[in-house]
C-alpha cells in the first residue's frame, strides 16, 4: 500500500511523527509502526507558500548552496572571507529546530509558540533573537574587546557548523565569541535549513544610531581623540552583515513583499528583545519608517549623517565636518552566478542627491541640507594606500591652495589603529607641523610608518585610521580629513591535486610563508568543509622564522558529490585571521559490474 500525504502551504513546521495500525475487522491491531518521523519545513518552490520564490537559479543559491562568500574591508577597499553555511551536514536540521524550542516563547507557552510555526514572519525574527544569547539562551555571545581566551576568537572561525555543535553539545550554553559576521552567516545556516530563501548582507559605512535622530555625533578634543563627554554610543562602522530573507508580508499592507531585513547581531532592543527585523528592504528604501520591525533602526544604518565636532579645552563645540554622503556605501552580496560581489545598493536607497533621495529623507524625518556653503581656498586630503602587513610604508597628506595668495597653516596628523567597528586600538603616530603652500599649488606631506610604529596597536581587523586637522588663519572652521587604510594579508595556498571521489582518500596541501620580519609562535591550521570534512586544527611545531615557508598534509575521505569548498584559517601569536580556499569536485564512485 502506497500512502501520500499531501501538506497544506501553511502548515505548521517542524518535526512530525507517523504511526500506522494495522487492524483486525473486529478492532483488535495486528501491526503498530509508530517510529518514523520526519521534518516539515517552509516550501520556497509551493506557489501557495508565503516564502514562494520563482525563479530556480535563485532558489539553488539562497536554499541549497552550502558554500558562501562574507565581504569585509572597507567601502573602497572591499575583501572577502569564504564561508561554510553547513544546513545539509548530519544532524544541523534538528539543531536548527532546537533553537528554535529553546527560545524564550517556546519555554514559556510552548503550544502557543508552534502554533505561531507556519509564520516565516515569526520564525525569522525569533532566530535573531536567538542567534545571539543576550537575554536569552541563544547560540553565540558576542565580544568586541578581544579578550578572547576563554573562546574561540570571532575571526577564527570559518564555519557555522561546529558553532552550532557545539551549542548544542554545551546544553544550549552559548558559544563563545562571535561579531556581526558570524552571527549572521549563523542566521543564514538556520534560515536556509528551516526552508526559508536567505542571503548574507554587508552593508560598508554602516551607521548605528542609538537615539534614532538619524544622525551620528563624533566628539574629539583637539588632539583629534574621541572626546567621552557624554554616554551616547553613537558609532559607524567600517561593515556591518545581516541577512535578508524572501517572504511575503500579510502582516503588511501591499508592497512589502520580498526580501526582509533580519539583524542578528546584538545592538538595540527591540519590543524588550535583543532582535532586528524582518523589515522590508523597500520600505528602507522608500523611507517607510512606520512599518514592522524596527524600520528606523535599519534606515539610519545605510542613511545617517555623520557629524564631527570638536570640544575646546572651555567646553564650546565646534562643527568641523558634516557627511550626508558616507553612510550606508557599496552594500553587497554573493552572486547568485559565482564567488564574487553583487551590489545591491539600489535596492535600499535612491542614487544620491537624487529627488527621489530627497523626497524620501522628508519622508523618513532626516533633514535635508540646501545651505551652500562658501569654499575654503584650502582643500585636505589623504591619499588611498594598500599597505602589506609588515612592512613599512607612507601615508601622504596633501594640502591644496585654490586660492590667488599664499597660505600658511598648521596641519596635525595622527595614524591610529582601530576595528572595524571603529573601536580605537591605540595611537600609532603623531606629528604637527606649520606648512606654507603657494597659491594654486599643493604641498605633500609624507608620514613614514615602520614596522615597530604600528605592530604593537594593530589588532584583529589589520586596519589604520589616519585623522589629519588643518587650521589656518582666513578659513571659517578648520578642515578635517580622515581615511582608513586597511593592511593587505599574506596569501595562504591551499591545493587538492588529483580527482577526488566520494569515501575515497583525498589530500590536500597548505602552505604559508611568514611575511613579517618576526617569528611567528602558536601557529595553527583550522580545516572544514560541508561534504568533505568537520573543523580540523593542525598545529605548527616550533616558531616560524620570518620568510619561512610552513606546509602541512592534510588526509580526507569526501562524504558527498558535487562541488563542495575546503576552508582553511591561519592563526598564531603576532598574525591572525589569515584565510585559504580550494574548490573540489567530488565524484560518484563507479562500482564494476562481474560479469
């Protein structure tokens, strides 16, 4: 006897259990099978389901592909990470769900909370609340002062795997550390296993605007340095990741379906919760603040201005600089066709000084500047550069004269280095000098920075910041430029010659040469990849001298077909965060027929 069971498009998802009796005419049962079970999840390819996507190439990246890219940097020096979403690997599924069983509404009124099942709505937003553990006894706690020992530093991991593992193994204890990457490539892994079309976002110059006045205030005393008079948390970051996920909004009215904004990472409440979304991406984009969840909060990330003041030694303030134009930059994704960046920064926000940019800011409550302001016969700038980590390099700042008579003014500069979510990690450099620059000319002043100048500050992210204050005798306000220059890392190589095929031996080799003109101690290899192998660390023995070259073997039996990607992250005492990627097609095996 064959049974078909047909669903309904708005069922409850979950684990579901099947019983079958056989039974005698009189009613007395000959048979009881009552140890199947299976899963029920959102269905993206049903017309009737309300995370429906039609289109079949989209479908396969944003449900099926196991492999992602994380972009990273900054807005105009963007970089990637590769990453292992992992939803297919033994038993991720049922972890999935237990997040979703050990949230607070589930523990509180179970029965209400999976009735509530069938809303993506629902399910989406409780996963952010749940990814991070504040509050609640989610999956990852996040850190940002990298104090990491008790823990797995963020950078290190390459994989959403063996975070949830090991949530689960710990007893839903939280797993120590992650930041807003890792948070929402976990995000990802449990959206994409529930059935539910997601993707991972990284919005570059991304603002967070405690108050919600759509503007960031940055306070520095004279010598350029943040100025903590006031407990406001006001911050931009050089990146920020969310997810969005694709789904229609019948809590909503028409126009907000399709893909929705989900923050997991921990920043403001949200109806008593740490949790962000879903929130329409057009509604952002149309300044459609009035809309559920948390509309404001997400509009400011990718539109707020950014003003800086300076604080005098007698307390006045002074306005230095007001960017209406940096926030919210390059906004991107992985192509649905490859390993590299889509831009989808139409999709939040209208081309800038457009009227429909206009018309949206008066919408939203974000004033709209039409003051033209005097040019100065001075301009300041830093010029771009792309520094290795590890070697010296220049930082040139140019003042430029567009005026018809020599200027003279006094120009101080510090090189600092900071995190990418602007954090300061220390002052690398400093200097104040006068310059003289004649009319319709430039001077060029070139900063040197060694090694020694910068290796002690530098942190997890690589990332120097230079602040530059021009203040000249004729000019209304002083000038300010700043710039961020992020430090290149060293290649690490990663290679699996030959044809793999599935449960048959497979080797890779990786290799890594130490570009810093230090020894390197504690090095270690972390290897994963969905289909080829769980998190595997190879340990360095012995120090790594400056120029060498390490190279370890590495032995694996495939477990799945296909196209599958080996992940393999560097770390050691002085350079971390270093990331290697090889592609592998794994083959069926042909069994031979006996004749």
């Amino acid at each position: 006897m064959l049974l078909t069971l047909h669903s309904p498009a708005d069922a409850i998802i979950g684990q579901y259990h099947l019983a079958v009796l056989m039974m005698s005419p009189d009613g007395h049962i000959l048979e009881k099978t009552d140890k199947l079970s299976f899963h029920l999840l959102f269905n993206p390819w049903c017309k009737d389901d309300v995370v429906y996507l039609p289109d079949e190439s989209l479908l396969q990246e944003y449900v099926m592909n196991e492999d992602g890219i994380i972009f990273m940097g900054t807005w105009d020096n963007i970089n990637s990470i590769p990453w292992n979403y992992g939803q297919f690997e033994d038993y991720v599924m049922d972890i999935c769900f237990e997040v979703l069983d050990k949230s607070k509404d589930a523990l509180k009124n179970s029965e209400v909370d999976i009735k509530q099942r069938n809303d993506p709505v629902y399910v989406s937003r409780m996963v952010t609340a749940m990814v991070n553990s504040n509050g609640d006894r989610g999956v990852l706690t996040g850190r940002w002062d990298e104090l990491y020992t008790d823990g797995v530093a963020p950078y290190r991991w390459t994989g959403s795997v063996p975070i949830l593992q090991q949530w689960r193994n710990a007893g839903a204890r939280a797993v120590k550390y992650g930041q807003c990457w890792v948070f929402a490539a976990v995000a990802c892994t449990v959206l994409r296993s529930l059935g539910i079309p997601t993707r991972l976002i990284t919005n570059f110059s991304s603002a967070h605007d405690v108050d919600g006045n759509l503007s960031i205030d940055f306070l520095l005393n004279e010598r350029l340095e943040s100025f903590d008079g006031r407990n406001k948390r006001d911050s931009s970051w050089n990146f920020h990741c969310w997810v969005e996920s694709w789904m229609r909004r019948e809590d909503l009215p028409k126009g907000n379906d399709g893909w929705q904004v989900l923050d997991p990472t921990p920043q403001e409440l949200s109806d008593g919760e740490f949790c962000c979304g879903p929130c329409p991406v057009t509604a952002i984009k149309e300044g459609n603040l009035g809309v559920k969840y948390d509309a404001p909060f997400v509009f400011s990330e990718v539109n707020a201005d950014i003003i800086y003041w300076i604080v005098q030694a007698d307390g006045q303030r002074q306005k230095i600089r007001v960017d209406q134009a940096s926030v919210g930059r390059n906004i991107s994704t992985k192509s649905v066709y490859g390993d590299y960046r889509d831009d989808v920064t139409q999709q939040y926000k209208y081309s800038e000084g457009s009227n429909e940019e206009r018309d949206v800011y008066k919408k939203a409550g974000r004033r709209v500047t039409n003051e033209i302001t005097e040019p100065g016969q001075l301009k300041l700038s830093i010029k771009p550069s792309r520094p290795v980590l590890g070697t010296d390099f220049d930082v040139i700042v140019e003042v430029k004269n567009e005026g018809a008579r020599e200027a003279h003014a006094q120009l101080a500069m510090v090189v600092m280095a900071v995190t990418y979510s602007s954090l300061n990690r220390g002052e690398c450099k400093r200097q104040t000098i006068s310059v003289t620059v004649p009319a319709h000319k430039a001077h060029k002043e070139v900063l040197r920075l060694h090694y020694d100048d910068y290796v002690g500050c530098v942190r997890e992210h690589h990332l120097i910041r230079v602040k530059a204050l021009l203040e000249a005798p004729g000019e209304n306000e002083p000038i300010m430029a700043m710039a961020n220059i992020p430090m290149s890392m060293p290649e690490l190589l990663v290679q699996v010659p030959g044809k793999a095929v599935v449960w048959n031996q497979a080797t890779a080799f990786i290799s890594f040469t130490n570009p810093l003109p230090v020894p390197l101690k504690s090095g270690v290899f972390t290897v994963e990849g969905a289909g080829l192998l769980s998190a595997t660390e190879i340990s360095v023995k012995g120090d790594i001298n400056p120029g060498q070259k390490v190279s370890v073997k590495l032995l694996f039996s495939p477990v799945r077909t296909g196209v599958r990607k080996l992940l393999v992250d560097f770390d050691s005492d002085r350079l971390k965060d270093v990331k290697g990627v090889a592609t592998v097609v794994v083959y069926k095996r042909h069994i031979r027929s006996l004749n």
